[in-house]
C-alpha cells in the first residue's frame, strides 16, 4: 500500500467543503496536496503529512500521535507525520488540515 486511499478520500472532500483550490500530486511514495502550487499536506503510507509554521510545531509535537516528519532519515522543521489514532475523528483531519492551510499562504514555493 503506497497511502491510505481512505484518508485521501476524507481530505478530498474536506477541501472541497472548504473551497480550497488544489491539485494532488504523487511523491515521495505517497499523495500530496497542493494548494497555490505549493506542498500543503499528504499521505505517505498511513499517515497524514502537513506543512505547518515552524513557530507552533514544538506545540503541536506535545500531541498524540504526532511527530516529526522524518522522511529522509532527519527531522524536517515545519513537516509533521500525524498517526492514524490522532485523525479518526473527522473532527480532528479537519483541525489538522487547518494547521496546514493556515500556514499555506506563509510557505515558499519549491524550486522546479
């Protein structure tokens, strides 16, 4: 299983609940989201990936089920993994993809 196609699913329809403009992009061995043609969350395996403010991520971290994206064998600031337990709710996929749209605006582009 690359991603969960379930949680894809949810995250679809949040964002078109929340008339968020965006385009889905397979990397990294998962799904990401995109929106204003930046990285905003994902799916890799069976967790939820989202970019988030660096300066709220040592809060965030005190949260269950929620770490430091560490994909390439590093933490990377500003990226965490969410577990399934903290996203069962779909109260709680939603106040996590918040986390990410807040900061979308702030995030620089990649470099093609």
């Amino acid at each position: 299983m690359a991603y969960d196609n379930f949680l894809a699913e949810r995250i679809y329809r949040i964002l078109k609940d929340k008339n968020i403009a965006f385009s889905e992009k397979k990397m990294m061995g998962g799904l990401s989201f995109m929106v204003n043609e930046k990285m905003c969350l994902g799916i890799i395996k069976d967790n939820l990936m989202i970019r988030i403010d660096p300066e709220i991520q040592d809060d965030l971290l005190k949260r269950t089920g929620c770490r430091m994206m560490d994909f390439t064998k590093r933490p990377m600031k500003g990226f965490l993994y969410v577990e399934p337990i903290a996203v069962d709710l779909e109260s709680d996929l939603e106040e996590w993809i918040q986390y990410a749209l807040d900061f979308n605006p702030k995030a620089k582009k990649s470099k093609k």
